[in-house]
C-alpha cells in the first residue's frame, strides 16, 4: 500500500532500536546496564515530592478537563517569574507556550518558522534535529563537531552555512554530549546571528536560533550555563527557547515543557500546538505552578539530584580514565551538564572471540551489549557517521553500585578483542 513520501523516507529513533535489543536480552533473563535512554529511573530519581502531593492533589480537586491552549495562566505566571529569578529573562506570560514536554515545543518552532526546502543549520552530535527537519522538508545542513572542542560547535564552523538561512537550532548543555558552551564561544555564535540578519531586507523573514536548554539547570563544577539573549539582549526578537520540568525535576512522565520567545513566534506556535493537541495535562500544570513558586522545594530537590547524578557521571568518568591510563583505546570528557558522558570506545577494526570484526561504531555498542551487559548510544544516532566512535551514556536509570560494577566488565569484554 502507497504511503507518503514523508512516511517512506522519514527514520525512526536509532535510540529505540537498541532500547529493543536489550528488551530482547532482558526478556532472555540478561540483566544489561542500560545507559541509553535520556530518562530518569523514578524508583532511583521520583519527582520531588511537593509536587507529586500536588499533582494528587490536584486530581482529587477533578481539574481534568481541557487547559488553554497555551498553558494555564497560572502557570506561564510561574514560569515568567522563575526564568526571572533562575536566569534574569524577562518574559511576560503571553511570550510563554506551555506543551506536553519540549518535544512539542522543538516541532512547533521548525514549524512556525521553517517553509519547505529552507535552511536549518545545526551541530552533529545533536538530538532529533535530522528528524525535525526531515518532518518540515528542510534543507538540513549538519556541521560537524570535534572532540577537541567538547562537540560544541563554534563560530567558524557555522559561518559558512548561514547565508539566507531561516534557523539555527543550538542546545547547551548539550543532549548527547553534556557538554556546553563556554562563554566566548557562544558570544562569537551570537555575534554571527546579529551580523547575519543585518543583511536581511525589510520583510524578509530573520535568521531565527533555536536555543534548547532543558538542562540548564543540571550543570556541575565551575561550568556556567549560558544563554544568547543575557549575552546578547538584541538577539531577544530572534531567539525561541526550549525549556521545561522534565530533565531538572526528573518529570520526563509529567510532560509540562515551556518554550518562550517573541510574542509573535510564540503566538503562532500555540496555534499548532493546539492543533497537534500536545498541551499538558491540566493537573500536572496546577500542580507545576505551585510547585515553581516556592524556592526551599524548588533547591532543595536540585541539590539533591545534581549531587547524585555528577556522583555518577564522575564514576563512570573516572573509571574510563583509570581504562586508558591502563592503555586501552578509550576516553571520556569531563562531565559539565546534564545526564550524559561523553566515551570514546576506539575498536573498530578489532576481532571479537568468535570471529566478528567489529566494523562501526553500532558493531562496538552491540557487542559491548552482549559481552559487557552494558549498552551506550553511537553517536551516529545523533547525526555523525558510524565510523565515529564516541558514545552517549546516559545516567539516569543506573544506581551507582550499576555504574560502579559496569567498569570491570567493560575492561573484561575489551581484554577479549584481538
């Protein structure tokens, strides 16, 4: 049967294909360590408890009928309040879209600002910005990062693709890196946005940025999170933030995502989302609104939840570390943001035990998954070529002792290579 073009060219989730893998497994009784999913395992990280009650509370209180399109006023009232306190943003509640999570959000600006066959510029590694622009018929253009530079691309590497093009999507920290941008180089990327619309005549639609910053508020050490609009004020009228509860609060499952921006983005972006029907809930809003207003439970829980992840992200950090000083063909950049370490597992090309030539990067993951009982995502899930072997790990389902316990079988499976 004939489908769309769309449908016949358009790439599933490359993440859920190896979630699948290990189903299998797991349903033969493997227990795998599973460091692919950029989610939070509720039994190790819940939701703060103020809001669960709240969230309860709300549904006994029968406040389950259809939101506003655009989010409870309530709500966009807390959040302008709390990008005001968090960040020193200012933006009144009518410049702020709440969604059922940030996807929505992502979809809705390429969207409202992207026409078919338009430029959209953005880095590999990055998450979904392939497949957005496949949904809206972009001319997808992906720049390619370097280690060197924590896979945070830079001024001159975008330089060359701006010209007449209608978004720039960025993230910091970045899914699936961790990384983030350092001050200077963000500046310079901000500096090329103003350069370029300058050259844009009367009417002609900007050079917009997209700027996701859901784990924001997830950042560890002396990284600083940055944001173009504080480092840049005159880009206010240019930039559409993506932000939202799930990755701070652990509340992937709440799905209460904010995107905020120019009033005139932002208005044409709630008249999708409405038509997708991609609001949240409505009790999960009450319960958001009130739960943003008070700051004792708002710090208290981020305390917590940072300490616990940067626990460990430097254990698998430094685990990685002790595997290369002791001469195996890995890596891992320092954790700065959100759930994810970056890891080099450098083997394509090796043999394994009964054979197989490990061939790419997916080969390695695979086969760490049988022999380790330990799964990462490619980067070439984000965009890259399979012959980059750098990977995401992602913490948030693993206890500690997992993470603590994963290390000497990664070294065991890779003592095994030839």
């Amino acid at each position: 049967m004939s489908v769309s073009v769309l449908a016949k060219n358009l790439r599933g989730s490359e993440i859920i294909k190896i979630a699948g893998e290990i189903n299998e497994l797991k349903r033969q009784g493997q227990n795998i360590a599973n460091l692919t999913i950029g989610d939070f395992d509720s039994n190790i990280y819940p939701i703060p408890t103020e809001l669960k009650q709240g969230i309860v509370e709300a549904y006994n209180d029968n406040q389950t009928n259809y939101p506003p399109a655009d989010g409870m006023l309530n709500l966009r009232e807390s959040v302008s309040a709390f990008l005001k306190s968090r960040y020193a943003l200012d933006y009144a509640p009518n410049q702020i879209l709440i969604s059922g999570g940030s996807r929505p959000l992502i979809y809705s600006t390429f969207l409202a600002v992207v026409d078919p066959g338009d430029t959209v510029v953005f880095p590999t590694p990055s998450w979904n910005n392939n497949h957005y622009s496949d949904l809206t018929s972009a001319n997808a253009i992906m720049i390619e990062t370097r280690a060197e530079n924590n896979f945070m691309p830079t001024a001159d590497e975008i330089r060359p693709h701006i010209k007449g093009a209608a978004l720039l999507a960025l993230c910091s920290p970045l899914n699936p890196t961790g990384t983030m941008f350092n001050k200077k180089d963000l500046e310079e990327i901000c500096d090329l946005v103003i350069a370029e619309n300058k050259t844009r005549a009367a009417g002609e639609k900007p050079l917009y940025l997209l700027y996701d910053q859901i784990y924001s508020q997830l950042t560890f050490g002396v990284h600083k999170h940055y944001d173009p609009v504080t480092l840049r004020p005159e880009l206010k009228d240019y930039t559409i933030f993506i932000d939202g509860a799930s990755k701070c609060f652990a509340a992937t499952g709440v799905r209460v995502g904010w995107g905020f921006g120019p009033a005139n983005v932002i208005d044409n972006m709630k008249a999708i989302v409405g038509h997708m029907g991609a609001w949240s809930p409505k009790a999960e809003q009450v319960a958001m609104a009130k739960f943003l207003t008070n700051d004792t439970y708002v710090n208290n829980y981020l305390t917590q939840i940072k300490a616990n992840i940067q626990a460990s992200l430097n254990t698998l950090h430094e685990g990685f570390q002790q595997l290369k000083a002791e001469g195996f063909s890995v890596d891992s950049i320092e954790p700065m943001g959100a759930i994810y370490l970056t890891i080099k597992v450098d083997y394509a090309g090796k043999t394994t035990p009964d054979g197989t030539v490990l061939k790419t990067s997916a080969d390695i993951n695979f086969y760490l998954i049988k022999e380790a009982k330990v799964a990462f995502v490619p980067f070439s899930a984000f965009g890259t070529g399979e012959d980059v072997n750098w990977f995401r790990a992602s913490v948030g389902a693993s206890t500690l002792q997992d993470i603590q316990q994963m290390i000497p079988r990664i070294k065991e499976a890779l003592s095994k290579l030839k």
